[in-house]
C-alpha cells in the first residue's frame, strides 16, 4: 500500500514537473517566426502586462477574449477570397443541373471562363453566386461538401491546398494567446458554415468560436429526420459594423485583443479599443510580393478590390497605436511548408515543426 | 539544487494528489439532490457510457455539447417567467417618460395594475413591451439595467431573489457535467442579454455559452465611443424550430445531450436526437405544488398560457425514450436554500453547500 502511493505519487510529480519543463520551454521562445522588432516586442510585452497578477494592465481569465479576422489575417485571400474559388468550383459542378445558367449572368460568363465579367456585377453578382452554391441543402450536406473542396482544391497560383496557405506565425500567435489564457475566436465576412468545417483542424478553433456571415437556416422534418435546411437568403453579413454586431450576439463580451488586415476589419478594433482597461489591435499589412502578395493600397501599394488596406485605415493605426504588421519585415516565415531562412543563431526550434504537424 | 528539485517535486505531487482527491470524492456521489431513481440512473448510466474509453458510446471531448432550456428548466418561470416581471418594471420606471402610454395598449392597463387585461393582446402585446423597455439604448447601459434589477428584484409569490429560484439539482446537473467534460450552453427563448449579466455567476455558463432571442444591434460611434445601439426590431425568436437554428448558428455541432421542460423545447431535443452515436434528452414536468408550482396540461396537471408541457409532448418524451423528471418524486431539494429533509442515510451532504455558496 505504501508503495503504492509513493509510486502514484512519483508519477503524478513526474508528469507534473514535465508539465512545468514544457510550459517553461515554451515561455522561452513565443512566436519563433516572428522576427524581433516592435510587432513581436508589442504583442509579448501586452501578454506579459495583461497576465501578471497585480499589473495595473491584468485582465482576469474569463476576460480574456482575442478576435482574429480570417482572410488575409490568417490565411492568403489573393488573388480571390477562397470562398469565391470554392463558389466557382460549385457553379461548375452544378452547371449540368442549370441550362438556364448558359444564358444568366453571373453564372454564364463564368461558365466560359471568364471570371472577370462574372464579378463586373460587383456585390450583386457575388450574392448571386453564393446563395446558387450555398443554400437549398442541409446544413450536414454543405459541411461535407465544403470538406471534400478543402481537401483537393488548390491555390491558382501557388498550387497547394488552401488549408496550407495559413500564415505560420499567426498559428504560433493563436497558440501563444491561448497558452496565455485567452479564448481564440475567428470574427470573419466569410461564411461562417463555409470556415467551421475545417478550422478547429487548421486554427485549434472550435466551432462555438467560429463567427462569420450566414444565410437563414429552417428547422424541418426530411423523411423523419430532423434538419436544418439552408435557405437562398442572407442571415447576416459579418463584415466592417458587422463585426462588433457579430462579437456582441456571439460572445458577448468585448474583445480585449482584435487582430484583422483590411478595411473591413476597422470597426472590430474600434470596437475592442471602446473598450475599458488595456486592449491591443493588430494589422497585417500584405508588402511581401516575393513571398506572398504586396497590396493596400497604403504605403503606395497596388489596389484590390477584395481585401484593401486603405490609407486611411493606416493613418487610423499610426493616430490609435494599433500595432502593423509589415509582412516582409516582421515574419521571418510565412507559410509552414517554406524551408525557413537560416536565422541569425542558426537555431532550429522544435515546436514550430510541431505546430507544423498539427494543422495538416 | 538537490534538494530544491526535491521539494519542487514534492510539492507537485502533494497537489496532483489533492486533485485527484477531489475528483474522486466528487465522483463519488454526483448528484445528491437528486432521489435514486430512474431518472437519475438514466443520468448517471448515460454519462458513464459516454466518457469511457473504448465503450460504443464513448463521445470524444470536442463532442460533448450539452444544452439547455433556462425557463422552467434551470429556473423558475411560474406564475410569469422572470424577463415578464422585469418588463413590467421597466414600464413603470419609464412611464414618467411616456405619457402617451396611459391611453395605450398593453401600457395602460399595465400602469393601472391589471396584468390580466394588459396581456390579454397575445404574443403581440408582449413583443411591444419587450420593444418599449429593451431596446433604444447602448448594450452596455442594457447589461447595467439587468443587472441592477437582478439584484434587488423580488418573486411576487416567494419574495426571494429570482437568482436564489435556481433549481439545486439543475446546478448539480450542470456541475457534473462539466466534471466529466461537456460544454454546458443555455439555449433559452428569453433575451439572450438579459441572461449573460448574471448566468455565469448563478450557472457557471459564460456569455459566450448563452443563446436566446435578440433584439438588432447597430454599430456606432457616439460621442466619439464605439457602442451597439439596441434597435426596437425582433433579430431572431430562439424558440421551437428557432432553438436548432440558434444552436447551429451559435454551436455548430449537433448537441449530444438536451435539457428542457415545455413544448418550445421539443425541437430542440428532437434535433439533438436527430444525430448519429449515442444522444441523452430530458424533459422536467412540474407536478408539486408544494416546493414550486404544478401545471401541464400533460398528467391531468393545471394549464398554463406559458411554459406548457402538453399530453402529446409527454406521448412523445415516452415514445422517443426521452426521461422525464418528475419534480415531486426525482428532486430530493428543489432549491438551493430549502432546507433539506433528513434522507434515509442522513448524511449531510458537503458538495452541495460548497454548491449553494457558489451561486449565490
């Protein structure tokens, strides 16, 4: 009996000091494939502020909330959105079933391969498109279907799964926050049915976390199985005054960090700065044409339609202390398959090849 | 440094030691309000198959979604449910304001006291109580008029504080769950911003766990501060078919286990039961009159306008082998401040006062 327990006792302090040695391990190195410089510096020095007990700056556990736009924040949104290339694919799909799409725009020039003409409809067009491919089955049918998309589909130009085209040093921030007690959310304009499938494999998010635009769903008996139907109509648009609109109904507490790339994400971080006590904004600026895509067009970078940097926005940034990102400058590493540079210590670190492993 | 390392690690096992303790003193008698019976079994039985390791019903942790009704279910609803009698409140504190509201349906026969005749305007009536006193305000001035209101507001018929109108075995419930894993949510057709003030110091369910019906919200500035105005338009009706629709639009996974009391939960548990593996769904029925209330109309009990449990919903709980809980025999204690009768062992059981003590 005594053995026993000195032998339960034994493991049980064996597996907690390797819990120790493993939290300590981490602590020492957050954010590997951030390079040292004021982005990096700005988020380690607020975590140390916002955990240690007895800082002016500490915020309790429970509040500890970190909101993160999707495209272009966590993963590539050029040269179109994911969700527009996975609509093309399902217009594609579908054609067979709808003659009448020969003759109808969008769905006509895009059938002829002509992206350029389907989008001239602008806002109209995409809405068209998306409540064609997304709506008028179960929610259980459009999860499988966007399942099998991410698993072939690849990026047009860099010809990996888009699920591959998540930014490195955002999955070590994720991480790096939530060992440091907060709670990871995604806060995007993207579909929030289209993001659930595959984010809790990608980001470590759950599904309960996940917040995005949505049509209007119907509860209804199929055959004697319960459904829920997805409806041709909007619910919600997660973007731009969305996004505070989206937090609130989701959350329901105000985000203490916000982290976001594109005009559509400047009211989130207005918001999350309303808020009392400390906050902490980011943005990605995209400058890095060698390793990604360079645009804004702040700074003097080319325009895009989808996904723009306005000066404006960075003016705001500079006028608010938001903390911006320069893609080229600070991210050592961009992507989780490059081969990484050789840093200045020459050092390979350890857990970035886990973390690696992990979203796959 | 030896010796350093020592007490390091006896340290760390005295408290790897002290948890499990606890846990397994917990385990040892989840549940103590609660009369040994079939409910309770069922219970017990269900959590059992689902957490162990290798059983054919085993539900990985990701899975176990656990939701429930609030209205009756966690807490009391007769003779009105509780936002009723903040509704009616609100009127009073603002009809200073509104004199138009002593010649106006259902305000002034609510000002005059006759609740009977201020009602009698149906679903309609109560949606334009909701509007007058919910909404054209900021979330946050909402969310401080909740709460100060909570705190000092009285059930007419027990004159305790509607937050001490918690069901014990509910808080147990609750509890046990957590401790064996599941993510506990409310899925209520009360105001999803009436309940986050305080469900997560009565009920250990955080804001982001609550989901209800809404008013819109609209992003602005104001006086140069972020805020969400509360506009005086439904958002959504989280009841019937609407509870799997904000279920899927808040969770994104099909619960495994529902809890709930009156036929607004009937789709809710339907849809629960809908999903593939193993699926656990309850029903309470109020049948005594002497600790809480009595109504049905299913069992011959007294009908109610509101919160109905109907013949056919218990034809149905029976046919779909859904347990129903009967108050009267199942529940030991009611709530957390009866004083409970002596048991047949008479053990006075600690887990539950550290319980009471919590919620308070």
């Amino acid at each position: 009996m005594k053995t026993t327990n000195k032998q339960t006792l034994l493991a049980a302090a064996l597996v907690c000091a390797l819990a120790f040695t493993a939290t300590t391990a981490r602590a020492a190195e957050p954010l590997p494939s951030w390079n040292d410089g004021p982005a990096k510096k700005s988020i380690t020095a607020f975590i140390e502020r916002a955990t240690k007990p007895g800082s002016p700056d500490f915020v309790p556990v429970s509040e500890r909330i970190a909101v993160f736009d999707n495209d272009g924040t966590l993963w590539c949104e050029q040269p179109l959105p994911v969700q527009l290339y996975f609509a093309l694919d399902r217009v594609k799909a579908l054609a067979p079933q709808h003659p009448e799409w020969n003759a109808t725009e969008p769905f006509a020039s895009l059938l002829k391969g002509d992206l350029h003409a389907a989008l001239a409809g602008g806002g109209r067009a995409l809405l068209e498109l998306v409540m064609a491919t997304h709506a008028s089955m179960t929610t259980v049918e459009f999860e499988r279907i966007v399942k099998a998309w991410m698993a072939t589909a690849r990026h047009p130009k860099k010809g990996k799964l888009y699920t591959e085209l998540v930014y490195q040093p955002m999955l070590e921030l994720l991480d790096y926050l939530r060992a440091n007690g907060f709670k990871t959310f995604i806060v995007s304009g993207g579909g929030i049915e289209f993001m659930r499938p595959w984010a809790e494999q990608v980001y470590g998010i759950p599904p309960e976390q996940v917040i995005g635009s949505s049509v209007k769903t119907k509860f209804e008996m199929r055959d004697g199985e319960p459904v829920l139907m997805r409806l041709p109509e909007l619910n919600f648009i997660d973007d731009k005054g969305g996004k505070p609109v989206g937090i609130n109904q989701h959350i329901g507490r105000r985000p203490v960090m916000a982290f976001g790339n594109s005009d559509g994400d400047r009211e989130m971080l207005e918001y999350t700065q309303g808020g009392s006590g400390p906050r902490f904004m980011l943005l990605v600026l995209h400058d890095d044409s060698a390793r990604e895509y360079a645009y804004g067009p702040a700074k003097g970078l080319p325009d895009v339609k989808l996904g723009a940097f306005t000066s404006a926005l960075y003016e705001q940034a500079k006028k608010n202390n938001w903390t911006v990102v320069s893609m080229k400058e600070d991210w050592a590493q961009v992507f989780p398959s490059e081969k990484k540079p050789a840093t200045a210590t020459g050092v390979t670190n350890p857990h970035r090849k886990s973390e690696t492993k992990k979203w796959r």
